[in-house]
C-alpha cells in the first residue's frame, strides 16, 4: 500500500520543523486548508483548487509535487466495479 498523501505532508513539514502558519505565510494557502490536505478531507475545495494547493505545498515542503498531483488525480477517477450477472 502507497503512503498516504497527508501523511507525506504531515512528516515533511513536522521534519522541517515548519508550523501550519509558518507554511500558511510561505505558500498564501490558509493553514486550515493545509491541515485538511494533511488530513486528507479533500473535499472541502473542489478538485482543481485542491492540485493547486497540492502542488504548492508539496513544492514548499521540498517533495515531489507532480507525483503527489498524479497520485490525488488517481485516486480521484471514478473505478469501475464489475457488473453482477443479471440472473436469467
């Protein structure tokens, strides 16, 4: 199983020694937001607001910005679940 993207974030900046409001200063993204993407309650922006601060803040954080991008986006695409056989 991958890591999870907010606790990717969550280690990289507790690493850094950085604060939510130290990151909320650097990266103009209120710090509630930062913790919900750390929290991984990516609904509470819609999809493309959430790549932006996504990447912004994985590029603050010095990580890979466009992987945790892809891995969001991936998780985001709708899975299609096999359909049951009509029984007949």
């Amino acid at each position: 199983m991958e890591p999870k993207i907010g606790r990717i974030l969550e280690q990289a900046r507790q690493e850094l020694g950085i604060s939510l409001d130290q990151a909320e200063q650097a990266t103009k993204i209120r710090a509630r937001y930062l913790q919900e993407l750390e929290r991984e309650n990516f609904d509470v922006l819609p999809p493309v607001y959430v790549q932006g601060s996504l990447r912004t803040y994985a590029d603050y954080l010095g990580l890979d910005a466009e992987a945790l991008v892809r891995e969001f986006k991936h998780r985001q695409t709708p899975r299609e679940d096999p359909q049951e056989p009509v029984p007949g």
